[in-house]
C-alpha cells in the first residue's frame, strides 16, 4: 500500500513511495545530518582509536532541536549525574543518528541509481531494490538492518520537525487539531510532513515488530 511499511519474507520492509516523497525524505534526512553535525576526525597523527574513548560535551545544546534528539537523562532533578552521563554517550548518540540518516539518503541514491541502470540489475547487485509501479511509484524494498536505519532516522526527524513547531503528540490527536490547520496556515506544509512522517513511522514499527 502506498505510504505504508509492509514485512517482507527473509526479513525487512517494503514501501510504496512516489518521486516528490523521495525528494523530501531525502531533503530532510540531509537537513537533519547537517543539524547534528560531522564527525569528529582525528587529528593528523592522532590514534584513531582515541576518539573512542574522547569525551563529549557535559551541558544540553541551546538549540531546542537539538536538546529534544540529546535530553538530559536524568531530568533537572539530578544535573551532576545527567552532565557525567552526556559526556559519556552523546558522542556516540550523535554517530548512531548520521548513520541512521546517512543509511536514509543512501538507500533513496541508490534507489535513483537503480532507476536509471534498471530495475532488473539493481534487483541482482543487492538487498536494497527499486520496481517502478503505476502512477509514478517506487517500491523500496529495505534490508532488516536498513529498516532500522530508516526508523531511527523517521523518530529524529519527526521530533526535530515537532520541536520546530512546537506540537506534541496530543496536539496530533486532540480533536484532531493538526488536521484541522487552514490551508493558509504557513505551518501547514511542515505540519503534513510531521503527520506523514509518524504515519510511516508508525507502519515500519508495526512492520518490523516480531
């Protein structure tokens, strides 16, 4: 079904998607990789294996974006135990969520680039397919890994997207307040990418739920 996560034998997700949803999937995914930022390089000379063991930052990002994807993990109550947990974990935080939306873009370019060798070769080289369907959809067809990714990545940009506008999930279902924006509404268009994000969202769990 078109928008919707569906299983896949051997494992994975399959997803109807058409060229404008690919496009903003990967706009966004691209949005959000320079939001929480490249990834430290050692410095020339430097044992690689020391940026394993550096430690991040101790205090919440300014930007509320930010600090809704690194929350404090033990709230205000006990700040000396969330600044020691932060700068423990957020560096290793911060490269789960560039994989998981580098994983993202790269399954939407390989999906293009199948488009254009052919959907028959693609479906030879790899786990990652594309098959062209009626009306100008694709079919993705993810990988049990890459089906993670993509939930990883669909739960950051939603809360990003959310933190953005300022909705919670009760503003979602609370008499339907989010669907009832006027089309002049300049949060309108951010406001229907957040509903579809947690749309497809909530199918890939479903999906991937054992």
């Amino acid at each position: 079904m078109a928008g919707q996560f569906e299983a896949v034998p051997g494992g994975g997700a399959a997803v109807a998607l058409d060229e404008v949803e690919m496009s903003i999937l990967r706009s966004l995914a691209v949005q959000l990789l320079e939001l929480v930022g490249p990834g430290e390089e050692p410095v020339d000379g430097e044992d690689p294996l020391a940026s394993l063991f550096a430690e991040g930052p101790s205090k919440p990002p300014d930007d509320p974006a930010l600090a809704r994807l690194f929350p404090d993990a033990y709230g205000d109550e006990e700040p000396d135990f969330s600044s020691e947990f932060r700068r423990f974990t957020e560096n290793d935080l911060r490269a789960r969520k560039r994989e998981d939306a580098l994983a993202l873009v790269r399954t939407l370019d390989e999906a293009d680039a199948a488009g254009e060798a052919g959907a028959d070769s693609a479906h030879r080289k790899g786990r990652r397919k594309r098959a062209a369907l009626p009306g100008g959809t694709v079919q993705l067809t993810l990988s049990a890994d890459d089906s993670r990714h993509w939930l990883g990545a669909l739960n950051d940009l939603r809360l990003t997207i959310g933190t953005r506008l300022d909705v919670s999930d009760e503003d979602e279902t609370e008499n339907g307040g989010l669907y009832r924006l006027p089309d002049d509404d300049p949060r309108k268009p951010m406001v229907m990418a957040y509903l579809w994000l947690g749309a497809l969202q909530e199918t890939l769990v479903e999906t991937l739920m054992p």
